[in-house]
C-alpha cells in the first residue's frame, strides 16, 4: 500500500516503528562497536600473551601455509616472520623440521585440517637456519567458523629440552643403579662362595670367574681370566681381546697374579671407553679381595703344614749337625738342639739355667748381640752377625749366627731362633788368605817399584825402601855376593846413617867360604850353616852397628843361583814368623830377577849400538861402492848407447848391443844392492799414487811378452772384469812385478806356461804369478827371500846376485802386505803377493 493511500494513523504507527528501529540499529552499532574495541583489547592481549609465552604458537590456513608464528617459536628458528608467512613446512628453505620428518608433519597438518582432530603431545625435533636441532613436543587443534567449517589450525610447540636431559639423566641413574645392584650381587655371591666350609682356594677362583662376567654392563659379550702363581682359571667363552682390563693380585706386598676381563667384541660408540669406571673399581675390589683370600688360604695351608711338620722338623733340628737355639729377649733359652750343647760343651739341662746373653756372650760381644736385636725389632728382618760364645771350659768359640725374630701383632719381639755356624776353621782360613794377600800386595809393590827402573843402584834403593814399608821395619840392607872379591858387598841401605853404611859395606868370607856359599842350592837348609864363626860374627856387628834387636835374612838367587842376602830389622823385639821369612825371599828373588834384567838390557843396549854402528858402515860402504861402480859405469851405458845410435848393421854393432846390455844389467844390479841396504836400515821411501791394477798388469806382460815368446813360453793374462784401485808406488810395484815374471820365465822350460793372475780378497789385491817349471824343494823354499841366496842348480847356469826376490819383499812389505810362495818339485811353482786396497792403505798413508 502506497504511503497516500495510508491513513494518518497507520503512517504514525510505522513512523514510531521506523524510530524504534533506528534506536535499535544504533544500539547495535554501538554494541558492534563495543565489541569490535573488545576484540582489539583481546586480540592486544593475546598478541602480548603469545610475545612472552615460554612456548611457540603458530596459526595455518587450509592449505598448511603458515598465517602467525609468535616471537618464541620464531626465535627457535632464528627466523623472522616475513620468511615464513604464507609458505608451508615444505616450501621453507633451510627446514624448520628435521629432513627425516619433513613429509610426515606436512602429510599430518593436511589430515588434521581437514578432518578437525586434534592431536596432543607429538615429538619431533625442529632447526635453526643453522640447523642446530632441538627437541619439542606439539600439539595441534582445528579453528571453524561460525558455521562450524574448519578453516585452519592453531599449534602449540613446547620445548622438551630440559625434559630430554632429565630423561636421560633419569635412564643414567636408572641404569647405574642396576649396574651397582649387579655389583653388590656380585660382592655378595663372592663373599658366600668364600665363607662355604671346606672349599678349596682353586674352587673360589674359578667360582669367582663365575661370578664376574654377570655384574658387567655387557655380560653376554664378556669373559674373565684369573691366573695365579702358574695356574689359570677361565670361563668357558674366554679369549684374549684388544679389549681388556687387569688388574693384579698381591699377596703380602708381592704380585702373585692377575685378575683379566676381556670384552668379545667392541662395544657401542656411545658408551665411555671399552669399560665403565665403575667396572674398573670393581675389578680392583675383587682382585684385593682374592689377594686377601689367597693370602688367608695360605696362611691356612701353611699352618696345617707346620702343624703336620712340626714334630718333623723338631726331629731333623735335634738330630741336626747344625746347632740351633730358640731364646726370649731376655736372654732365657727357650730350647736347643744336642749340637748346640755339643759346641758349648755343657749337658742340656745345665744350659736351662744359663742366659745367652751373658753367661755365654764375652762382655766385648754384648753390644754387637744387642744391636742386631735392635735391628731385628726395628725391621722384622732376620739379622746375620758374628760373635764368640764362651764354652764350659772357658775357652771361646767364634760363631756366626743367622737369627730370625719372631714379632706380635704389635711388632714386640717375642723370642727368636738362631742356626749357629762354628766359623774357627773359617777364620783360620781368613787368616791365612789376609797372609797370603799381604804378601801377594807386597810382591805387587815391589814388582812396581823394580818395573819402572833398569838401573841396579836406582832399582835397589826403590825395592828396599818398599820392602821396609810392606813389612813394617825399621831398617834394611841388601848385600850382592861378588866371587871376584869373596865378599858380600853392600849395594843398598836404608834406615841408617853413612857412617855405619861405610862400616858394614863389606863382609869377607874365606875361600872354603865361599865355595860352600856358592854351592848352597838347598832352600830348607839355613844359608848360615855355610858361614863360619868369624863371619858369623860380622853379621852379627854389622846388626849391632845397625842399632837393631830383631832382623830377619833371606838370601835371594837368580836363575838358581846365590846372588845375595837380603835383610830388615826392628829396634824393638819382635818375632818374624815363618810367613814373614817367605815373604823377604819372595822380594829377594824378585830383586834378582830385576837386577838380572837390567844387566841384560845393558848388554842387549850394547848389542844394538854395536849392530847399528856396524849398519850404518855397511850402509855407508855400499853407498861408496855404488858411486865407485855407477861413476865409469855411466861411461860405458852413455858410449854404448851412443854406439848402438850411430854403428849400421854387423859386426861391430853386436858387439856394442852386448856391451849396452851388460852395462844395463850390471847398473840394474847396482840398484837392487843399493835398494836393499836401505831397505834393511828403514830408509827406503814409497812414493804411493793411486793405481789401477788392471792397467798396471797388462804393462807388466807387454813387457814381459817378447822375453816369454824368445823362450818359446806362453804368457797369459788371467784377469777379472775389473779390479779395485790401489794406492801404491807405480814403479816399485811395477818392479816386484817384474822380478817375479822374469823368474818364471827363467825357471820355465821352453813350451812351459807362465799365467799372471789378480783378484780382490777381504781388503787386499793379490796378484799370483804361476809357472810350470821344475818347482823348488821345501828346504830350499824357507831361504827362498834371503838375501843372496841362489838355488843350488842354478848358480852356474843363471846369472844375478840373488837380490831380486830379497827386495821384492821388502818392497811389498812396505805397501803393508806380504810375499810368499807355494811349490812342490816336479809341479811348477806359484809366487803371491798382497797389496791394501786404497780404502785400507790411503788412510796410513796419504798426506
């Protein structure tokens, strides 16, 4: 109906309606309104509430991007919002899940906004841009609108860090716990095995062994070993690994043996080493205790032994030749066996009344006794000492005693037991080696003082003043026997003044004196029996004038034969024993032996003067007969060879080749005479170079070729590939060489064969010249390198001095080697000689 055709009354009807409407849209716009500012409040404090909140938020539309993530989750990512908002977990770079979960939360996310399940309390690990990971826990639930349709989902993410590391530490604890229940399970089972009766020190180890591998973290992995003093107990799985730990087993301070668990295989990365720490301790606690087992077992066993063997060893002490005491510190004897009353000579029950201590240890022994009981109850050591014991009869016995304490718990001795060892023959021995030694140190000193002297006056006065030292004398005198002037002369003395020197340097003896002095041989009959009074009597002014009341003689002889006396005194009593006597004659015959020395050093020194005088003239001979010989032999050699130079063929030209090769020959002689005295006085000089054998050799047959060939003799060369360099002088060896071939081929028969041969042995070249000739005889081999000697065959036929192979060696000699020859008659001969290689020679000799 059109407003004109509404009466007045309708129109102010709807017009109070119209207003009432408009009152009502404004009071919802102003609802609306309200509400609106309620929802920003809201929506602030939720944006606040999130800022702050401990965990993440994020909100995802239908198709899984990302619309919100709060500041907490964006942190955990190190990310800012504007890289993720709008993407989906697939399509952010770095992830923000681990790769291996990626798809599984995409596939999730998609599932749950679609159906609007919500999930609670997943775990996964998310990243950093870094991709460091960190563990979470998330749960998620479905947004709808107000027709209830799902339209996305909002995620809560808590961090679980924190709950992760209690976790662990939780299963860590958890899991030692076990470990250490397993161990006071294993301590447990050890300490019942060992308190079983009867059972044997073998069972427990073995049952022990047992019992280990069950309290290790790895037990179906782990063996275990015991061996102790040579035996060994095993599990039945056991073998040596690289993974093993050991531990040894001490019995009384002492290593008896070892306690060894292996693992079978390596365990898992993730555990600490091959073994837990608490399992090393474990090994330590079980081991100490099989060391304390093993000692209480012994102990045990060695009681039930001493028990059995008690009474035993109480027989074999008594019926023992050895003396054996037991004795309180007192100095109470507890008991002893029959050889100890044997050796002090007192029935056994008067010992019972007698202390060790003082009735039988002399006064002067005390402190020794009392000292090594000290000793004993300082240390629990036994202690070994020496000692007199006084007999019944009061004689003194010298003993050794080997004695053992016995200590409390608190360390106080309680009594001890002594082996007595009756030393009187021992120290009688000792006594006479401290003889023996004096006089062996007394000869030594003598023999030193003699050594360093060839002069008699000199080695007289040295030995007499030794002499008087050693034996511990006041004076001394030592008289030569000279048969010219049938007298002793006095040749040294000491202790005295000058004047009584002068008064006593001469004792006259009588011809029938002196004959019987000369034939005394006789050691153990007295030299003095062969004097008469009147001699007798000088001897004994001569030790009056020498102011001494005790002295003691010796003659002394040389090589059997009386040479002189020799004699010490005291100005006080004493008495020389039998020792001492020796002792004098031992110096004596020493003196002797040194004098006798010196007089042939000064003949030998005469000697050699005389023959090096006697040298150094035939040197100088032989130097004057050479110029004598050499002066108009040069005329012949130049007038010669000037002859052979210019004369044409026949008669005359012969005749000069012959004269020219004597002249040469005689001149080659010359030499070999004048090299050969130099050789003998030392004065023959080498001129050494480096040499190359090789080169050296094929000189020497070149040369010597045409000479084999006139002979109708074959010179072969037998050589190596190469040989080493020498270093040595070139001609002097060249001319060995020489004289050795050019002997073959003189001793050759024609159609013989002379072979040249050289080879390297140790640090030598030898060189060996073999020919087929007659050979030479032994006899006639050991004067082969004489001087001047010639072969008796051959004196007629062959000219020459017999120089050559006597210079020959001096030659090779001088290089440091040697030449020799080896031959038998009818076979041929073979001549050798040695030269240093130049390694060994050149560090002598070079400059």
């Amino acid at each position: 109906m059109k407003d004109e055709d509404k009466t007045k009354e309708q129109l102010i009807i709807e017009l109070v309606e119209l207003r009432q409407r408009i009152a009502e849209l404004g009071a919802l716009e102003t609802d609306s309104r309200k509400a609106q500012e309620e929802i920003a409040r809201a929506k602030a404090y939720l944006d606040n509430s999130l800022s702050s909140a401990p965990i993440g938020v994020m909100l995802v539309d239908k198709q899984t991007r990302f619309t919100y993530l709060n500041p907490t989750l964006l942190k955990w990512h190190g990310r800012e919002a504007k890289d993720l908002i709008g993407k989906t977990v697939r399509e952010v770079s770095p992830p923000l899940v681990s790769p291996e979960t990626i798809e599984i939360v995409a596939e999730r996310a998609l599932k749950r906004v679609e159906t609007g399940e919500p999930i609670t309390g997943v775990e996964i690990e998310i990243m950093d841009k870094d991709g460091k990971r960190m563990p979470v826990s998330y749960s998620a639930a479905g947004i709808r609108d107000e027709k209830g349709d799902i339209i996305g989902e909002v995620v809560f993410v808590i961090d679980m860090t924190e709950r992760k590391r209690a976790e662990e530490l939780l299963r860590q604890r958890t899991h030692d716990l076990r470990e250490r229940v397993k161990e006071l399970n294993c301590h447990y089972a050890i300490a019942n095995l060992i308190e079983k009766p009867g059972i044997s020190l073998e069972q427990i180890l073995q049952g022990t062994v047992d019992l280990i591998t069950p309290a290790w973290q790895y037990s179906e992995i782990t063996c275990a070993r015991v061996i102790l003093e040579g035996q060994e107990f095993r599990t039945e799985n056991f073998r040596e690994t690289p993974w093993k730990q050991a531990c040894d087993i001490i019995v009384d301070g002492h290593r008896m043996g070892t306690l060894e668990v292996c693992h079978l295989e390596e365990k898992p990365e993730r555990d600490e080493g091959p073994f837990l720490k608490e399992e090393r301790s474990l090994l330590d606690a079980i081991a100490e205790r099989l060391g304390r087992v093993t000692q209480r077992k012994q102990a045990e066993q060695a009681l039930r032994e001493s028990q059995e063997h008690a009474q035993f060893l109480a027989d074999v002490l008594e019926r023992s030749s050895q003396p054996f005491a037991i004795g309180y510190p007192d100095g109470q004897l507890m008991t002893y066996n029959t050889a100890y009353c044997k050796l002090l000579g007192y029935r056994k029950e008067e010992l019972h009344k007698l202390k060790w201590s003082t009735d039988l240890t002399p006064p002067e022994w005390r402190d020794v006794v009392a000292k090594a009981e000290e000793e004993m109850r300082r240390t629990g050591q036994s202690q070994r000492f020496e000692k007199e014991y006084i007999r019944k009869d009061g004689s003194r016995v010298p003993v050794e005693l080997l004695t053992h304490p016995i200590l409390d718990s608190e360390g106080n001795l309680q009594y001890c037991y002594s082996f007595v060892t009756d030393v009187t023959e021992r120290k009688r021995a000792e006594e006479e080696v401290a003889h023996y030694t004096k006089r062996m140190e007394a000869l030594y000193a003598v023999a030193q003082v003699v050594s360093q002297t060839l002069n008699s006056d000199e080695l007289l006065d040295s030995a007499l003043e030794q002499m008087i030292e050693v034996m511990d004398a006041d004076t001394g005198v030592v008289y030569l026997l000279d048969v010219g002037e049938n007298a002793f002369l006095l040749k040294a003395c000491k202790g005295t003044s000058e004047e009584v020197t002068r008064q006593i340097s001469t004792i006259r003896l009588g011809e029938e004196e002196l004959q019987k002095v000369l034939q005394w041989k006789d050691p153990n009959i007295p030299l003095w029996e062969a004097f008469s009074d009147t001699t007798l009597g000088m001897i004994a002014e001569a030790m009056e004038k020498l102011q001494v009341q005790s002295f003691a003689a010796a003659p002394w002889l040389t090589k059997g034969e009386l040479r002189g006396v020799i004699a010490v005194g005291n100005r006080t009593h004493r008495e020389f024993s039998p020792e001492d006597i020796d002792l004098l004659g031992g110096i004596g015959n020493q003196i002797g032996v040194a004098i006798e020395n010196a007089r042939l050093f000064t003949k030998e020194r005469r000697l050699r003067q005389k023959l090096e005088v006697g040298m150094k003239r035939r040197v100088e001979f032989t130097r004057a007969l050479v110029h004598e010989l050499k002066t108009p032999l040069t005329a012949v050699l130049a007038s010669s060879d000037l002859l052979v130079a210019e004369l044409q063929e026949g008669p005359l030209l012969s005749l000069a080749r012959n004269v020219n090769r004597g002249a040469s020959n005689l001149n080659k002689r010359i030499d070999e005479l004048l090299d050969l005295a130099r050789g003998e006085i030392g004065i023959l000089q080498l001129k050494p170079t480096r040499i190359d054998p090789q080169q050296l050799l094929h000189w020497v047959a070149d040369d010597m070729a045409p000479v084999a060939s006139s002979h109708g003799q074959a010179l072969i060369l037998d050589l190596p590939p190469s040989l080493p360099p020498i270093w040595a002088d070139e001609v002097r060896l060249w001319q060995v060489l020489l004289n050795i071939v050019s002997n073959a081929s003189k001793f050759t028969p024609e159609g013989g064969k002379i072979t040249l041969r050289a080879r390297e042995e140790d640090a030598f070249l030898i060189v060996q010249v073999q020919d087929t000739g007659h050979g030479i005889a032994e006899k006639e081999q050991q004067r082969l390198f004489e001087p001047y000697h010639r072969l008796e065959s051959d004196r007629e036929r062959l000219s020459g001095l017999g120089l050559g192979l006597a210079l020959s060696k001096t030659l090779v000699e001088l290089h440091g080697g040697r030449l020799w020859v080896e031959s038998r008659v009818g076979e041929g001969s073979t001549f050798s000689f040695s030269v240093p290689l130049e390694a060994a020679s050149q560090r002598a000799e070079r400059p």
